[in-house]
C-alpha cells in the first residue's frame, strides 16, 4: 500500500492574552482544537472574502443588458464570449 505525503504549512501569530481565551472558549465550546477552529474560521472567511472581490453579481435585466451589448459589439471579443457560455453553463447547473 502507497501512502502519499501531505506537506504542511506553519502560520505563527500572536495576540493579547484576551483574544487567546476568547479563541480558546470559542473552540472549546465548537468541541474543536484551538488550530481546528482557526484554521476552519481563517478559511471560511477568507472564500467570502475573495468571493465577493472576485465575483459580480448581476441582476436578470443587468445580465440581459450585458450580453446584449456583447451581442451587439462590433469587434468580436472571445473571450467575454466564452464567458457567457460559462455563466450560462453555470446557471443551468445550479437549476
């Protein structure tokens, strides 16, 4: 039997003895470990964030009124274009 390695990253932080016991009783009470509970809050908030710098979000008439206008360029642009495809796909995935 294989088994593959898993490399691991260290993140080293520092705080206030305060917002150590805040973590600790926050973790304690989710029944995981301090690390867990960091690590799963630090991730958690780090997807919304890049989520809402890295995605927009359109309204039906917004959505209708861009891709018209892609419909309607002149200069044929391929890459906004497969883009709506994207999208399309995506909506159609989510129903």
């Amino acid at each position: 039997m294989s088994t593959v390695a898993q490399t691991h990253e260290r993140i080293d932080l520092r705080t206030s003895p305060e917002i150590k016991e805040l973590i600790v009783r926050a973790a304690s009470s989710a029944g995981m470990s301090v690390s867990a509970f960091l690590l799963g809050t630090a991730q958690e908030r780090a997807k919304q964030i890049l989520a809402e710098k890295e995605m927009i979000t359109l309204t039906s008439r917004d959505w209708n009124a861009f891709a018209k206008a892609l419909d309607n360029a002149e200069k044929p642009r391929p890459k906004l274009s497969a883009a709506i495809k994207r999208h399309r796909i995506w909506q159609q995935d989510k129903r």
